[in-house]
C-alpha cells in the first residue's frame, strides 16, 4: 500500500497549515513522511498533531508505525525519524514527547521517494 495526499490543519488552533502526507506499508509496519511543503506551522512543530491525526484517520495501531519529517535546510532535504509516546485519551491515539534522530539510511528514503 501506498498513499500520498496533502493534508490540512490549523497550526497552534489557527494558522493554515499544509503538508503531503506519504506513507507506504512493507513486512506489517507502516512507515509515514510527513514533508514540510512551507505553508504555515513548521513540520517540526506540528508533528505531534499530524501523526496523532494521521493515526486516528487511518485507524492505525501505532505501535506499528515508523514515522519520519523531511524539511529543506540550507538547500538540502533532511530526513529524521521521530519517535513518540502514544497514550489513549477518549478511546485515541495521542502522540506526546517527539524525540527525533537524523537519518540517511537509502532503504528509507526510498520507500518514499521513488
């Protein structure tokens, strides 16, 4: 399975806020790219809220999931793998405590990008 869409949010409760969504399933993991597309809140600083809406969205267990952002930095594209801790409130999903590692593994980049 391979999805690729532009998700919307409202940023901090209310600045539009863009970002393509590119998420992929191999061997029962699910692995989800958030890409900063430059419109409203960072990717970095809306990564809790996406993964947590990606998660409810597409009903995904994350305990199955590898999430990732990718983001220009001085005319090159990072690509880091963050980790949360998920805790259920009303029955969701929610992601908390982001923790982030740089990545360059290849295999990565391209379950995304090819």
């Amino acid at each position: 399975m391979k999805i690729d869409f532009i998700h919307k949010i409202k940023g901090f409760g209310h600045y539009p806020s863009e970002y393509r969504i590119c998420i992929c399933t191999e061997n029962n993991m699910t692995y989800i790219c958030f890409i900063d597309l430059d419109i409203g809140v960072s990717v970095t600083n809306a990564s809790e809220h996406l993964a947590t809406e990606i998660v409810g969205k597409l009903k995904l267990d994350p305990l199955y999931c590898r999430f990732f952002e990718t983001y220009s930095y001085q005319n090159q594209e990072t690509l880091d793998e963050i980790k949360y801790d998920w805790k259920k409130v009303g029955g969701d999903w929610v992601a908390v405590n982001p923790q982030w590692s740089f990545k360059t593994n290849d295999d990565i980049k391209k379950l995304f990008f090819t």
